[in-house]
C-alpha cells in the first residue's frame, strides 16, 4: 500500500479530521523515523483507551484515560451528596419553624427576617465565593466552603433569640453560596464539553433529591432527639463529607478537542453583557419566578401547619410527595424538549414552547388556598413546583443559546443575583402578608400567575436571533 505521510503526520500533530478514519490510519505501512512511529504509537494507545472515533482529534494522556470514566461520575456523585447535605442544612430552619416559633414566641415577621438574611447573604456571596474559588482551587475551595456551612449549621442548635437566627442564617447564606461555583469549576474539570451538561444536571439533582429527604431526615431526628442534637448531626454529615472530597479529589489531565471554535473562545466584556437584551430577558425571568420556588421552599410547612393542621410529626409524607412530584416535572420537561427538537422544531421555539406549557402548569395552585383537603392542596402544590422545575431547566438553556460560553457564567451569575433578591422580597412580603391579613391567599394567587407573566416578560426581552447561531 502506498504511503501516506500527510495523514500520519496530522494525528501525531493533533490535527485528524473526520475524513480519516482509525481504520484507515492502522491499516496502512508506514515508513516512519523512530520519533514518529513512537507518536504514533502514543496516539494509538490513546485511540483504543475510548471509542476510536469518537477521540479522533483528542490529544489525551494515555495513562490517564483508561482511569477517567469512572472516576469521574464518582466525583459527580460526590457532588450530588453535596448539593443533597446542602439543602438538607437550609431546610432545617423551615421544617421545625412552626415548633421553634410557638417555643421562642417568634413573630410572622421574625421569621420573614430570618428568610431575608439567608437570601441577602447568598445573593452577596454568590460573586465573591466566584473569586475565592480560583484562587484557592476546586479542591480546597470546597473544604472551605463545606465546612464553614457545617459549623453555622451547627450554630442553629444554640441560638436562642431572633436575633441570633438571624446571624446564623445571614452566616449560612454567605457559606453556601460557594456550593455551585465549586460544583460546576469541577465538572469544567473533569467533563468534556459534551458530557458537562449530564454531569450538571446529575448532581444538580441533588437539589430536589436533598427536600424530599429532608422531612424524613430532619423530622425523624428532631423527634427522636433534640433541636441541638439535630443541628450537630446535620452539620458532622458535612464535615464527613470534606473527609472524603479531601481523599478523592484530584485535578484532572485535560481531555478536550484542539480545534476549539470560535465561540468557546470568544468572552464578552461585562459592558456587552449588560446592554444585550437577552441579559435582561434572563433577569427578569428569574427575578419574578425564582420568588415563588422561595416561597413554597421556606413556607410549606408553616402553610401545612397553619391551614391543614399537619403535625410536625406527619409533615414527611405530603412534603416527600411534594418533591418528589417535582422531580417528574424537571425531567419531563427535559424529556418534551429533546422530542420537540427531534420532530423538527428548533431549539429555541421548543424552549419557548416548554416553557409556556410550564408556566400554565402553576395556575392550579390557586386551589390549595381553598381546599380543605389536604391532599389535593399537596398535589396541586405539587404541580406548581414540577412547572417551576421544568422551567428553570428551559431558562437556564436560554443563557447557552443566546451567549458564547464564556460569558454564560456571567450572565447566570446575574441572574442567580437577581433570583436571590426576588427571595428577599417575598420573604418580607410573606412575612408582612400573613402578620397582617392572617391568609395566604394573596401569596398563591401571585404563586399562580408568576410564571404566565414572566413568560411574556422573557418573550418581550429576547432578541429574535442569538448572538451566535448554534
């Protein structure tokens, strides 16, 4: 067979395109110097660590990725605890609030106070915890973070007076900022691009999976020991788990494809980023229905308390179904978009589309203010959450559609921000609400139209076509 040294000589120098196939390359004889043929000997060997084709055009370390694959979704199941301890230790404040209220004589507005703070301190630290992170690395960024949470979960147990609740959650909010920017610089390095969004949405499921435990977990503590003891143990479970993300972790030898485009490389300056239309469509979508996420996530057992009387004790089975009724709804609405996309429909109007199909999803909710069956306020409850799942995952895909990669973290960093300050606000619009009026019924019909409004909202404040077109 004739030679062909252009072709050998592109793998060695990283550049193979798709027209040469593995095949192709090893089947043919090759006159090569001595240098060359340990290139290509090194290439090979990486070639068969994966799927051939699919790492045509990697240049990867061939020691390294034989061992990547299932390290890596161990990891990402590391993380997953994390994000699941995560909420587990912000939900200890709202499960027991109706027995620490009628202990310590809290006020409606009190605890509204105590929602406030954690919200300010995390829209605060959401950039700061940012800059901390690459400076001191995934790795120890992490420890950190985790480990301050622990502590100020700790804290809970002792505090006495409002005014310590307070300090404690503003202290909590500041430290579990750090959760997702530690998370995601982790994926970044340990994932290729393809795979980042799987691994995203894997440990993000942490998020859902962390309040559906979190009654069962919390309540069965609380009743079969002390608020004090409760608090220590949550905040050992953290601790545990730097133990372990100290062993494990690692930085990884970089596996990406060199002929990166154009639009992985390009950044934007913050000036563009704020004077692009689709920033502001993101703001404002999660501004007005962040808020009500919020609210059913500090406030459903006070609700279930207050008008259902469900005992503390019972609160695990309705909140589990809660949860667990917005799980289906993330992933149902992942699962519409990808048949949308694949019967034709571009990805953008399949969002959209989505999307209004979620924001719909909500208005039910206005029936758990009037039942008096506690069951069907559960499940409509339930709904209202699955749409909002479902349409934070559409929104969130927004951002990529309309931005170049690096600046997506900017403009979701915005947007976390702005959804952190709409917590702020309901949380002393509840508080003052239910101080005032004594009912909820203002906070569902706001719960019901939220979304609808905030579909028109992002609709308006799109541009018709992305900044780069995918």
């Amino acid at each position: 067979m004739p030679r062909n040294d252009s072709a050998i000589h592109g793998i060695v120098a990283g550049k193979t395109t798709a027209t040469v196939g593995f095949r192709e390359i090893m089947s043919r004889d090759y006159t090569l110097p001595l240098h060359d043929r340990q290139d290509v000997f090194r290439i090979s060997a990486s070639l068969f660590a994966f799927h051939p084709l699919r790492n045509i055009g990697r240049v990867c370390h061939p020691t390294t990725m034989s061992l990547r694959y299932p390290f890596k979704w161990l990891l990402c199941a590391v993380l997953f605890l994390a994000v699941t301890i995560l909420y587990l230790d912000r939900q200890v404040l709202s499960l027991l609030a109706p027995q620490l209220g009628s202990q310590l004589n809290w006020k409606e507005t009190d605890y509204g106070n105590m929602v406030t703070a954690y919200q300010l301190a995390y829209a605060m630290g959401v950039f700061g915890a940012g800059w901390v992170i690459d400076r001191l690395g995934t790795k120890w960024g992490f420890i950190v973070f985790v480990t301050l949470w622990s502590f100020m979960t700790i804290a809970h147990g002792w505090a006495t007076s409002v005014t310590a609740f307070i300090v404690v959650r503003f202290a909590l909010g500041l430290s579990q900022s750090g959760c997702f920017p530690c998370a995601i610089k982790a994926v970044a390095e340990w994932f290729p691009k393809e795979e980042r969004a799987l691994a995203t949405g894997f440990f993000n499921t942490g998020s859902m999976v962390g309040p559906l435990l979190a009654p069962l977990v919390i309540l069965t503590l609380y009743t079969h020991s002390s608020w004090k003891m409760t608090c220590l143990l949550l905040g050992l479970s953290g601790v545990i788990w730097c133990l372990i993300w100290l062993a494990l972790y690692r930085r990884s030898t970089p596996c990406e494809p060199e002929n990166a485009s154009v639009e992985d490389e390009h950044g934007m300056t913050l000036r563009e980023v704020l004077h692009n239309r689709a920033t502001w469509a993101f703001f404002f979508g999660k501004l007005m229905s962040d808020p009500i996420w919020w609210f059913f996530l500090f406030w459903l057992p006070k609700f279930l308390h207050d008008k259902h009387h469900v005992e503390i004790t019972r609160m695990g089975a309705p909140l589990v179904t809660v949860y667990a009724i917005t799980i289906f709804g993330s992933i149902g609405a992942g699962w519409l978009t990808k048949r949308l996309t694949a019967r034709g429909y571009p990805i953008r109007t399949a969002r959209k589309t989505v999307m209004l199909i979620c924001a719909v999803l909500p208005v039910p909710v206005l029936l758990a203010a009037w039942t008096q069956q506690v069951w069907l306020a559960v499940i409509v409850i339930g709904v209202a959450t699955a749409g909002h799942s479902g349409w934070m995952a559409n929104l969130f895909s927004l951002v990529a559609d309309y931005f170049p990669k690096r600046a997506v973290a900017s403009v979701t960093g915005i947007g976390t921000m702005a959804g952190a300050l709409g917590g702020i606000f309901i949380a002393q619009a509840a508080g003052w609400i239910l101080q005032t009026t004594g009912s909820y019924w203002p906070l569902f019909i706001l719960s019901a139209f939220a979304y609808l409004l905030a579909w028109v909202t992002v609709q308006a404040w799109l541009p018709k076509t992305g900044v780069y077109e995918k």
